[in-house]
C-alpha cells in the first residue's frame, strides 16, 4: 500500500479508514472517499502542484528552519525575529526565485 501524505490542508497525519482516507485532526475534517481504498489513496496522494514543484507552505517552513539553524551556525544566535510577516517575505522571495506560484 502506498504512504499516505499529511494533509495538504492542515499538514495532520493521514489514516486509511475502510475505504476512506481521512485527516487525523478532528478540527479539519479533510478526506478522501472513493468505492475502492486503493482510489482513496491515490486521490488523496495526487499533488498536481507539489509534483510541478511549485512553493509550498512546508517549503518555506524548510527553508526557513534552514535559515535559521545556518544563522546560529554562523553567528552563536538568531538575530531575527521569525515571524508571520518575515515568513510571507521569505515565500515571496522562493517564489520569485523558482519563478513559480502556488497562488
Ligand atoms: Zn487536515
């Protein structure tokens, strides 16, 4: 059986349910229903966009954790703040890099 991705909403663990792929985070409520389990998963696995390599949300949280780790490697700190703001900056500044948009 294939490897469920996490959810593309919410980033939660997957679980096969029957036939039925569903998001673990009781707060979203994302899944994936077909007749057979196996078109359940694949459904659900199917990333038209994260396949074509476009910047994603989990991309820049990589990126950024790399940034931030390079910084304290280099400096013994990290000398900015990382927050929601700084981080649309750092996806703003991935997209226009790869030429790409998940917009
Ligand atoms: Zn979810």
């Amino acid at each position: 059986m294939d490897e469920l991705k996490p959810c593309p909403f919410c980033s939660a663990a997957a679980v096969l349910k029957r036939n039925k792929v569903v998001c673990t985070n009781n707060g979203c409520g994302v899944e994936a229903w077909m007749l057979r389990a196996e078109d359940s998963i694949r459904v659900w696995n199917t990333r038209p966009r994260e396949d074509a390599g476009v910047v994603d949300d989990a991309m820049v949280e990589r990126a950024l954790k790399a940034l931030i780790q390079e910084e304290i490697e280099q400096f013994g700190y990290a000398s900015t703040p990382y927050n929601g703001a700084r981080i649309a900056c750092m996806k703003t500044a991935l997209v226009a890099a790869l030429g790409k948009s998940n917009g």
